[in-house]
C-alpha cells in the first residue's frame, strides 16, 4: 500500500498487536474482548483467488447490493427509519446490481469522483465453486473459537469489495466479529466502549444509531469537546490477516491506496452473536454493559414519550440540578 497516501489525523495513537494463531496470547486478549490482529489463521486461505476475474466468473447471476458515494465516506444508516425522518439526508445510495453492472460502476469511478462499495450476505445465491471456497474456510478454528469464548451463533459473512480511499466511518457493531482481510490494505482505527463520552453517537432511535457524530476527518470541537480525549488503537490489515473487533468497540475502516491495480480490497467479516448475560451480574459494570443500559433507556424513554425527540428534554429534567 501506499504509506505516504495514509490520512492524518489529530491523535497519537496506539498499535493493535499482531499474534500468531499458535500464540496463547492471542486467545487471552479475545477472552478480555482485546482487539488482535491473528496471523495465520488459514481463515479465507481459499478465497486468496478472490480477484474480480474469478468473482466475475463464478458469484452467479444474483444480484448485489453496492452502495455509492459522492464523497470518500460510507456512513451507514437504516433505510426505513430514513424515510421517517424528513430532515434526514441519506448519505449514501444503494443500489441492487448484477456484478457486471458493479464492474462498470468500479471503471466510472475513475473518471467520477463518486466512490463504490460491493456489501453482499455470503449465501446460497453465490456460485458453486464460491460455495466451495466458502466450506474450505477454516471453520474448524473459528468455531473453537466461538465455543471458548461462549459466542452465539454466526449471524452473517458480508462480503466486502470497496474502492481504495473508501472510508467506513466510526461506529460500534453489537457483535463479536472476526474480520478476514483478503486483498488489499486496510487502516483500522479502534476505539474502547469506554470511550463513548468522546464519540458522541447519534441517539437510538435515529438512521444513523450506533455511528458517531464526529467526522474524523473535521472534528467539530465545539459540539464535541471531548473528542480530544480520545485514545485510538489502529493497525493496518493485509492479505491473510485476521482482525478481532471486540462487540462494542468503536472501529473506522480505510482502504488504502495501493500501487498495484485493481484499485478494490476485499474482505470478508464473521459476525457473531455476544455470549449470553451471566446469570450474576457484577459491578461495576463493565463499559460494554453501561452502553447496552444507555441504550435501552434511549429506547424506552423513546417508547415511554411516543416521541424520540422529547427524550432530551425528560433526561435534562431528571439530571439537571439533581444528577450533575
Ligand atoms: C460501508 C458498508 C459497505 C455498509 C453500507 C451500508 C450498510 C452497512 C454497511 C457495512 C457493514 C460492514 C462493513 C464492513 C466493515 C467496514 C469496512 O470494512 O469498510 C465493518 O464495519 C464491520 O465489519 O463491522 C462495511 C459496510
Ligand atoms: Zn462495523
């Protein structure tokens, strides 16, 4: 990849360490939810052929979701509550495409400066020698894995073929996820639940729920002071590499600009589900669990009000005074 293209940004930050699949550390930081770059893992070793040609000749006639944006980043949001929200705008399109239709969009890019993202759910669609590769994945690891952590189950593989230079920005996912790099390079910048205070996400009940509000890029200081505070972790994924995103763990991730052609990384994500409460909680909680509590009074109060945006106000009246 091309280091010298690599964004900068406003904070020091630390390094995700790099482990060996055969290191017993590894498995120590997935046990206390520590992101881990794991080598070795053979995880998508089949998919390594996985290059448009072969993606072209073999992901079948289906249809797939590719997601367009006119700047660099690919914001989330979800489409039905979009269209509630009357002063929302969405930030990207989706479009439901075949892949030769993909493979025209990922050439206009060129001379547009519109960016393209291919997301499609790795499922029975796909061709038989994709289905192939997919049962030669290294399930035999990744499902010891699932069991000593007391993971539930595997809820979707995505696959992921985006434009050099596009940027997922900051959000948390409510799953384990095990991300498998397959071509290209990609910047991962993490950051702990702990640090939610300094990541302002938008409110529960709005399209882009679990997405920060700051753009890393433009820091809004004045309405986001405390995202000075914050303390990212980040590394950089290569072919092979297999990235642990711990449920909860705010994470951005870019494609790096590489001197080779095609301008397009893939990759391909194991979500699973978080393992089951404990029958006992213990305090203090941890900051995953203070999250899931914010959340569902987000949720309830939004419920409670008939109105999201009363929740404010009703919260303001309970701390102001009282709770401060
Ligand atoms: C940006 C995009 C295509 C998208 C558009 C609209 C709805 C959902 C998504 C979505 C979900 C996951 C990813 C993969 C990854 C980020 C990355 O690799 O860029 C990530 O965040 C994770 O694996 O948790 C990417 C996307
Ligand atoms: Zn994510």
């Amino acid at each position: 990849f091309d280091s010298n293209s690599i964004n900068k940004y406003p904070f020091p930050s630390e390094q995700i360490p790099r482990l060996s699949v055969a290191d017993p550390e590894t498995y120590r930081l997935i046990k206390e939810s520590k992101p881990v770059i794991i080598t070795d893992t053979n995880l998508v070793g089949s998919a390594a052929k996985w290059d448009l040609n072969y993606l072209h000749e073999n992901l079948g006639k289906g249809l797939f979701y590719v997601y367009t944006s006119n700047t660099n980043k690919f914001k989330y949001y979800n489409s039905n509550r979009a269209e509630q929200c009357k002063s929302f705008v969405n930030p990207t399109e989706r479009h439901h495409v075949t892949f030769p239709q993909f493979l025209q969009m990922l050439k206009r890019c060129s001379c547009t400066d519109e960016k393209v993202y291919l997301q499609q759910i790795l499922n029975d669609t796909v061709g038989t020698n994709i289905v192939d590769d997919f049962l030669q994945f290294n399930w035999d690891w990744v499902n010891k894995c699932k069991a000593a952590f007391g993971w539930g189950q595997l809820s979707s593989n995505l696959l992921l073929i985006g434009l050099e230079g596009n940027i997922t920005p900051v959000h948390y996912d409510e799953q384990e996820n095990f991300f498998a790099q397959i071509s290209g390079y990609k910047r991962c910048i993490l950051f702990s639940p702990d640090q939610f205070d300094c990541l302002y996400p938008h409110p529960v009940a709005h399209p882009c729920d679990r997405q920060s509000q700051v753009d890393l890029s433009n820091p809004d200081y004045k309405r986001f002071p405390k995202f000075r505070n914050v303390r990212p972790t980040e590394a950089i994924v290569g072919p092979g590499d297999v990235l642990y995103i711990p449920m909860y763990w705010w994470h951005q991730i870019e494609s790096l600009l590489s001197r080779g052609l095609p301008p397009v990384t893939v990759s391909v994500n194991f979500w699973y589900k978080g393992s089951a409460l404990p029958d006992k909680i213990e305090y203090p909680l941890t900051p995953q669990q203070r999250v899931s509590v914010m959340r569902n009074v987000e949720k309830m109060l939004a419920a409670a009000l008939d109105d999201p945006d009363k929740v404010g106000g009703l919260l303001r009246s309970i701390v102001e005074g009282r709770y401060t």
